[in-house]
C-alpha cells in the first residue's frame, strides 16, 4: 500500500525570522503537518483491514477522516511553498504588487466601514484567497471546512 509521507521543508526553520520563529516553524512542520501525514496513513489502513474483513459499515467515517488528514496535509504542503522567502520576490509577486495595493482598501478605511458578507464560511478552516482575472484583478476569498482542500470537489 502506498503510503502519504512528510516533505521536507524547502528552506531553514529559521528562514522567515523574525516574522515567524525556526521554533514555530519547526513545531507545525514536524509536529502538526507530521500528524495528517499519520492520520492519512492510519485512515488508509484501517480502510484496507476494514475491506478485507468485510466491515463496510465503517467505511465512510473512515473516508472521511481520510478526506481530513489528505486536505491538511495538500494545505500544509502548499502552505510552505506560499510561505518561502522566494515567494515575497518571486516575479509574480512583483506584477500583482501594483494591482493589488491600489485595489486594497487601507486598514484604517476597512475599519471605518461596514463589513461585507464573505463569500462563503466554515468553521475551523482554511482561508484560500482566490483571484480571477479580466481588465483588473479581482479578488475573493474561499474558506474550506476543517482541512478540507481547496482542490477538493466542492463549492464556495
């Protein structure tokens, strides 16, 4: 059986000090991204010795704790390579740059107005900052439920 793994960081735990700690980084690489590597892991075998005993009833708790920990780890798994000190000086970075801060209200304007209703909403879950392009950029924001990813089939 094929089996999920962890993979390693692109850059130093320390790579993104002082914004975010090597302690930090070191703990949600190694301690909570490790843990839906685990638990995707313990799902597909429980699966597998639940098929060969032939206990159907508790496949579909199992498929979904399997949907949990595959989603937490593709976001992790992103979410490190979003976070690479590359990232902030990549080209791309450097196009959307002049578009997104004339499009983005200050903070004090966001303050100073009403919020606006998102788009869609769960509880504990990822946000995804989503964008489309036409004349200007975009933007809109797409929140997953628990560590459901963005790639899975669903709707916002």
């Amino acid at each position: 059986m094929n089996e999920y793994t962890l993979p390693e960081l692109p850059y130093d735990y320390a790579a993104l000090e002082p914004n975010i700690s090597a302690r930090i980084m070191e703990l949600h690489h190694d301690k909570h991204h490790a843990t839906y590597v685990a638990g995707a892991n313990t799902a597909l075998a429980q699966m597998a010795e639940a098929r060969e005993k032939g206990d159907f009833a508790t496949i579909p708790k199992l498929s979904k704790d399997l949907a949990f920990h595959v989603g937490g780890h593709v976001n992790h798994s992103i979410f490190w390579n979003n976070l690479s000190p590359k990232a902030a000086t990549s080209r791309l970075a450097s196009l959307l740059q002049p578009s997104t801060t004339s499009s983005v209200p200050s903070m004090r304007s966001a303050a100073s107005s009403p919020p606006r209703p998102r788009r869609c909403r769960a509880p504990a879950g990822h946000s995804w900052p989503t964008s489309r392009w036409e004349r200007t950029l975009l933007s809109s924001s797409c929140t997953t439920s628990r560590a459901t990813s963005p790639l899975a089939p669903f709707r916002c």
